[in-house]
C-alpha cells in the first residue's frame, strides 16, 4: 500500500467534481525523480505538453511557497505550491487566469522508495465550472490521460537519468 497525497479539506476527492489517480513503478531513486519534478521550468525535456512554465518568485526550482505559471492545453493557469517534502511529497494549488467562475485545482505527488526504486503517485482534484464544461463534459477522462502520459515521460525521463 502506498502513501496517498494529503488533501486539504476544501479539495477533498470525495466532494470534488473531477478526479484523477495516476501511479507508476520507477527503476530509479526517488531522488532523481524529486530532481525532474521540481525542475518546473524544464518539465518539458520529459514531458513536452509542459512547455511554458514559468517560476514567478524568484526560486530556480519548486519549493514551499513558490508561485508559478504555467499554460495547460492552451489555458493559463497561476499556482503555488503548498506541500513540499524533499523526495517524497509535492502539492500544489491552481487557479484558472480569467476564469470568474473561481474554478480551482490541486494537484499532489507521492514518491515511495521501493526495493527496485521507486513508486510514483499522482492525484488531482479540479472544482468548479471552468473544469466542469473542459474535462467534465467537452473532454471526459482527458485528466486521467494526461497525467498518465506525465508519469510515463516522468518515468522513463528518471530511468535515463538515473542509469
């Protein structure tokens, strides 16, 4: 059984409307894998969809507190990071640029060391309209897909890196 993100209460998936759950076994160190995950602004050397992320606070990499934007399937997008712990646990808060609605998200990471690694876990929670008209009813399942294409780059990226 593997650790689970830590879910602020307002984002619990048990009253959010979209969820998704992504894991993934990893042939590296969670090390590594911390390394390419908090590297924001070079996610797209795995994982190209990720290709304007910008770190607005100063920082070089993720960490407690960062403010950060990024533009997501054509959408920008203003978030900050809320959850961080070194080579285990990474969370952040979205919200939608533009969108009046207040639609926001979360998303978690959970890395857990393994025998032959490490196993990747990745949750989020999306709320209200905005996400109810794009993944809810215009593309069903395109979260899950997503992500899932993320954990895969991620892995196979963390498997090079660390050979």
């Amino acid at each position: 059984m593997y650790d689970k993100v830590n879910w602020p209460e307002r984002y619990d998936p048990r009253t959010s409307a979209i969820y998704a759950l992504n894991d993934i076994d990893v042939s590296a160190r969670p090390e590594v894998v911390w390394k390419l995950l908090v590297d924001a602004e070079n996610w797209s050397g795995y994982f190209p969809l990720e290709d304007q992320v910008k770190i607005l606070s100063g920082e070089r990499e993720l960490a407690l507190g960062t403010k950060y934007s990024r533009v997501t399937v054509g959408f920008p997008m203003s978030l900050h990071v809320t959850e961080y712990e070194p080579f285990s646990r990474l969370s952040w808060e979205t919200v939608v640029d533009g969108d009046e609605t207040g639609s926001r998200a979360y998303h978690g990471w959970v890395i857990t060391p393994t025998d032959d690694g490490c196993h990747v876990l990745t949750e989020e929670t999306q709320q209200g309209a905005f996400f109810l008209e794009e993944l809810g009813r215009k593309h069903p399942g395109a979260l899950y897909r997503y992500h899932q294409e993320w954990v895969e780059s991620l892995a196979r990226a963390a498997e090079a890196a660390g050979a």
